[in-house]
C-alpha cells in the first residue's frame, strides 16, 4: 500500500524547510535593502526567489519594486550601477568603499542578529535540559542499590542540570559528567513515572570498571529527551545567547574544514538531508524549530562571509582588489568571476546531494 501519510509529512518538511529557507534569506537581504537605502543608493528591485519573475506586487515612491519570482532558492536586492559603471550619481558603484562594504556585510549583519534574538530567547524563557530515560537497571548494581528503576528520569546529577542546546556537549554532558567520576559519591534528581521528584545517593564504580564498559551506575539508557526549562535572569540569558550564536558559527565553519579535507567522503548535508532533519525537529517541542532556525541563520552568516563569488564575502573580496588596484578590474571579469564562483557552488551542492539520496554511500 502506498504510503500517502509519509508522503504527505516528506512534502511538509519541504514546505517548511523552504519557508524556513526563504524567511533567512529575505532577511539578509532587507539587510543590504536598508543600508542601501539610508546610503542614498538607488535600488531598483527587492526580489523574493530567483527569476524568472512570477509576480510584481508593489512599488514604493523611490521606484523599487518589490517581486515574487518562481524558483525559492533565495533573493535579491538589485541596485543600480552594483555590476560596474553607471551614470547615475546614487549608483553603488560611485559610493565609498566603507559605504559599499558595509552594504554587502549588511546581510550578514542581520542574519547573526537574529541568530542572537533568537538564542538569547531559548536561553532566558524556553530552554529544554537534557535528561535520561533509564532502561534496563543492572542487578547488584550501583543504581539498583541506589533504588533507581526502569523508566525513572534523571533530571540531574549533584544539582547540575544539563541544557539541550548547548554545543558541542548536548544531551550527553549528564551522562559524561557521571563516567568522568570514578569512586565518587553522587546525588541523583530522578523523576518517577508517577511524576514524583526524589533525590537518590549513589557511588559511581571503579575506573577499571568503567572502562570495561561495566556502566558508571549499571543501567542502560532508554533515550535523551528534553526536560524542564531552565530559568535565567536577562543578562545570564544574553550571555548564554551569545555564546551560543558564537559556537554555531564556529561549528559551521569547522564543518566546512571537514568538508574540504574530506571531500570525497562529506559528512555534511546539503538540502535533501536537511529535508529529513526538519521532519525529526518536527516531532519535538516547537522550541526545537526556533533553535534550527538560528542555527540555521548563523550558518548563513558565516556561509555568506567567505571569500568566494558570488557570496556576500566574495563581493567584498572583489571590491577590496579593485580598490588596491585602482579600479582595474573589468566589468567582464567580475562577472566571469562571479559565474564560476556560482557554478562552482552548486556543483559541490549537486556532490553533497548525490550523498544525501543515497546515489552514494558515506564510510
């Protein structure tokens, strides 16, 4: 029998995927809309997708107009003279080099900042901590003698609680912190199936017994799942945010690393893989989507930023060698540039997706 259900979540997740796509994108570029703007630039379009165009839905006083066009891969902001010369004096091409690359950055500028909000948001009023779900207690264990059972919820150890989203360690730091004590007295806070809160005293085992995957405590973990929410005044909350933004670039940009040292073999996703990572975030709290979507917004940032045509950081790269060369480079080969660095993009894109279908297998 066909199965019209999983279809109809696999075309949700795409939905979503691409609205979530399309918002990150229309913000980065009301980035570049306004600093255009308030630079005195003439900007003659702000389009949503690229073309062909499918519908022209306003135009303001300063002549933009404002676009949907059919394929939902991204956006632009179309100003005048951004490709070489123009007699126009608001053109782009006539403004400082600081007001041009403060236009290109302006994107990337937007993207990091709603990275934040959105953070700092999870970090002061929605974010999940990270408990265990205990399977199977080991007899004669620690953990039997401690008086933990099956399906009982560790919400913390010692008092410490653990949040979800906190990168690189996630769910597993409370688990990590117990291995990494040996010989030690612990306090676990347990919740029972009951929803009763109990605090259990156990002694974690020797280290030869840890390392010969004996368990810590002796049980086996059921699964992660995210916990109460843990309360933070603002200014822990925004320092916790921007950690986090600060650590999702980083974990971007490391990936990217990997990429390159290993591109025969990527480990990272490209828009089919994504696809399926949506579906699983869907399942969980909503919180779980706002965190992807920051993610997700400081990847963009960062993605944006280096120094390859015809991203944001390519532009930039371009302007600052016409700079140092007086304006020498032509018009032509900017362009020629900006065409390889595109087709160059989505061949990688087009690797990574051969990967993501299963057309070929990673090691």
């Amino acid at each position: 029998m066909f199965d019209f259900l999983g279809l109809g979540n696999g075309l949700l997740n795409v939905v979503v995927l691409l609205a979530i796509l399309v918002g990150l994108v229309v913000i980065h570029e009301l980035g570049h809309f306004i600093v255009a703007r308030r630079s005195k630039v003439t900007v003659h379009e702000f389009g949503i997708g690229f073309p062909p165009r499918a519908l022209t839905f306003a135009k303001d006083k300063q002549g933009t107009i404002y676009t949907l066009n059919w394929l939902p891969i991204g956006g632009f902001v179309r100003m005048e003279g951004e490709e070489g010369e123009s007699d126009d004096p608001n053109a782009f091409v006539h403004r400082s080099l600081r007001t041009r690359l403060t236009i290109l950055l302006a994107g990337v500028t937007m993207n990091l900042m709603l990275a934040l909000v959105l953070m700092v948001g999870i970090a002061g009023f929605a974010d999940p901590s990270a408990t265990v779900l205990v399977g199977e207690v080991k007899p004669d264990s620690p953990a039997q003698t401690a008086g933990l059972m099956t399906d009982d919820i560790i919400l913390a150890v010692d008092g410490q609680t653990y949040a979800w989203f906190e990168l690189p360690a996630g769910p597993t730091a409370l688990l990590d912190y117990i291995k990494a004590r040996p010989d030690t007295p612990v306090t676990l806070t347990v919740q029972r199936p009951s929803g009763e809160v109990v605090q259990l005293q156990a002694t974690t085992r020797s280290a030869e017994a840890i390392a010969a995957n004996e368990g810590a405590l002796g049980f086996n973990v059921a699964g992660l799942k995210p916990g109460p929410t843990i309360e933070r005044g603002l200014l822990e909350a925004v320092g916790v945010g921007a950690q986090r933004t600060a650590d999702a670039a980083t974990l971007i940009l490391r990936a990217l690393g990997d990429f390159v040292t290993n591109l025969a073999n990527p480990q990272i996703s490209g828009p089919v893989g994504m696809v399926g990572i949506v579906g699983a975030v869907r399942e969980q709290p909503p919180v779980f989507l706002v965190w992807l979507i920051a993610l997700l917004s400081a990847n963009l940032a960062v993605v944006n930023v280096l120094p390859l045509p015809p991203l944001d950081g390519g532009r930039v790269a371009v302007s600052l060698l016409q700079a140092a060369l007086g304006n020498r480079v032509s018009v032509a080969f900017e362009r020629y540039v900006y065409l390889a660095g595109f087709v160059f993009l989505m061949a990688l894109l087009a690797w990574v997706t051969l990967f993501d279908t299963g057309i070929l297998q990673r090691t």
